[in-house]
C-alpha cells in the first residue's frame, strides 16, 4: 500500500508531529486530492491544545482549508476529472482521511469547487472555512437569514435599503462577510474595525468605518448616525460576549445578531432591547448544512472569475515541518496568529 507523510496529533495538549500513513482510496462521489496548500485556522490550535473536535479520534490531523489537485476520481464522480484543480472546506467528520496536513486527502465532490485559472492554490484556500462562516451567518435561517444572492434564487427582498453592521470587520471573517453583502448588494454596510485598514474594509464593501477603539457607547452613537434606530441586522465575526453587536441592535424593532464565537452579552444591553432580539450561534460548516453548503461552492467559480470575490492575505510554511506549524498554531494561542498555509 502506498503511504505519504503527514502531520498528527497523538495526545491533547502536545505538538503534532510527523508520521507515515497510507494514502487513502476514494469511494463513491469521492476524489483524491493531492494537497498543494493546507490552511491552518484558529480552530486547528484548539484542536491541538483542547480536542474540541478529536479527543475521541487520536491520532488525528488537522486542518480546514485545502486546494490542491485531482489525482483519482471514485464511482459515480462526475464534473470533476484527474488533473482539476478544486479548493474545498475539509469533512472533520469523515476523519482524518479527510484533513489536509498530509500530502494526499479526500474530498467529497459535493462540496467543491473549481479554482479558476487565474487564481493560486494558496489565494483558493483563503476561502474556505472562512468565506463559508461569513456567508452561512447573513444568508442561512441559521444566522441572520438574509436571502442568498445565488443566481437561481428569486426573491422581492430588498437588499438596496437593508442596512448590516458587522462586528471585527478586519478579520478574515469579517472581510468575506462585507464581500459578501457587496455581492448581494447591500445598500448600508457598517464595519467596525480599526480604521487603518478603511481603504481596504471599504473596496471589499464597507460603506462606513468605525473605529472598534472607540467606547461602546461612542460606536453605538455613530452607528444611530448612519443607520437610525431600525438596525436589525448585525455580524459578529470576533467577539465573545457579543455585547457590542447587540447594542447596535434597533430598540424598537425585533433584530438579529449571528455570531461565530459562543458567548452572552451584559444583562443590562439584553434588558435595553425591548423589542427583543435573536442571539444566533453560526456553525461554519458546508458539510453540517449542505442546503447552503453546496450552492455557495456551485456559485464561487464563478464569483472568483467576475473579481467579485477576492481572496485574502496568507503566508506560507514549504513542507509539513511540524516545528514550525506548531509554532504557527502557538501564535493563534496568544492572539498574535496569521492566515498561514502549508505546503505538503
């Protein structure tokens, strides 16, 4: 059986280290990827450190994000050939089989998508666990179930006076989340974020920028400048407690806040909402909600070559080192970690 060399963890709370393992073999609606850029994320030093995810799984590997190159193609496959180049959000529930800090994993061809020509490995593995959170947390019944602007949905909702504040506008969630509400063309986009980055927030969609150092009660003004008192509709890519989102929120409209790190805000914001609100806890899976997971993959082909949606900044490990990777995950532990890629 042919093997390959991949990174693994072996006991909660050590580095990973390298191993010898066998390729994987597809099965049906399944190919075999050959990994050219392996995303890490926070979650992957959680993992490592805390099993949220595989505890239960050791030895495990990690990794969400992967694009790489066809190499063999299962039963019942089609519109995917040996050669294709594809990015994908890795399936944690298949195993490791499936996680990309290995030179060969699967993929299941649902959930992919072609990266165009014009576009690298390493811009194509920005995207995935990312792009899908933000994406699931406007446009799910999960999140704040904005209609999704695919192509093949009709809908009389009105983005052009819909109004959208979101939380950590400066991270790579929230950069994909104000793409996103440009793609559907969301007429008021209010990022909080620190404002050196305003050129940037504002040509990815943000239509105004606040500063996120400013006090709470200071962004809670400017925000009532920009949108009045009928915000409904708020993002929290970053925060814990989720405090700040909810105060943004209208207190004479019912509204939402979809936020991707679990959390409770003050009791004393929670009481001022008098018109209610709804506390949304996004799970950023494609695999766990394939009803938006497999038509945002279908769409982003597409959103790629129209320049609608433009990947992010990372940086670049050569080779499953795992001295290194560990380091990279140690940085995401003391809040000081980048968008970072391996290539196996």
């Amino acid at each position: 059986m042919a093997t390959q060399t991949a990174l693994v963890v072996t006991e909660i709370g050590k580095p990973v280290t390298a191993t010898t393992r066998p390729i994987p073999v597809p099965k049906e609606n399944e190919v075999l990827l050959k990994v050219s850029a392996a995303g890490l994320n926070p979650i992957d030093q959680k993992n490592r450190d805390y099993g949220i995810f595989i505890k239960h799984s050791l030895p495990a590997i990690l990794g969400t994000d992967l694009a790489g190159i066809v190499e063999k193609v299962g039963t019942n496959v089609s519109g995917v050939r040996v050669g294709d180049h594809i990015v994908t959000q890795s399936n944690s529930a298949g195993g490791s089989d499936y996680a990309p800090l290995q030179q060969y994993a699967l993929v299941g061809t649902a959930l992919t998508a072609r990266i165009p020509g014009a576009i690298s490995f390493d811009e194509a593995a920005t995207l995935p666990s990312c792009a899908i959170a933000a994406f699931i947390a406007l446009f799910h019944a999960s999140g704040l179930n904005i209609p999704p602007p695919f192509r093949d949905v009709t809908t009389d909702f009105d983005y052009r006076h819909t109004k959208i504040a979101i939380v950590g506008a400066g991270s790579n969630c929230g950069k994909f989340g104000l793409q996103f509400a440009r793609i559907a063309n969301i007429g008021t986009v209010v990022a909080i974020a620190a404002v050196q980055g305003e050129a940037e927030l504002k040509s990815l969609g943000a239509t105004h920028v606040i500063d996120r150092h400013l006090s709470n009660a200071e962004i809670q003004s400017r925000v009532l400048q920009i949108v009045g008192n009928d915000l409904v509709y708020v993002f929290d890519a970053v925060t814990m407690d989720h405090t700040i989102a909810i105060s943004l929120l209208s207190n004479r409209q019912k509204g939402t806040v979809a936020h991707l790190v679990p959390g409770e805000p003050d009791k004393t914001t929670k009481a001022e909402k008098q018109a209610g609100f709804e506390s949304k806890q996004v799970i950023g899976s494609g695999h766990m909600l394939p009803d938006i997971g497999i038509p945002f993959w279908k769409a982003v082909p597409q959103w790629l070559e129209n320049g609608d949606l433009k990947p992010l900044g990372y940086t670049v490990i050569e080779g499953l080192d795992a001295n290194k990777v560990n380091a990279s995950m140690d940085a995401y532990r003391v809040g000081k970690g980048t968008k970072t890629h391996v290539h196996p």
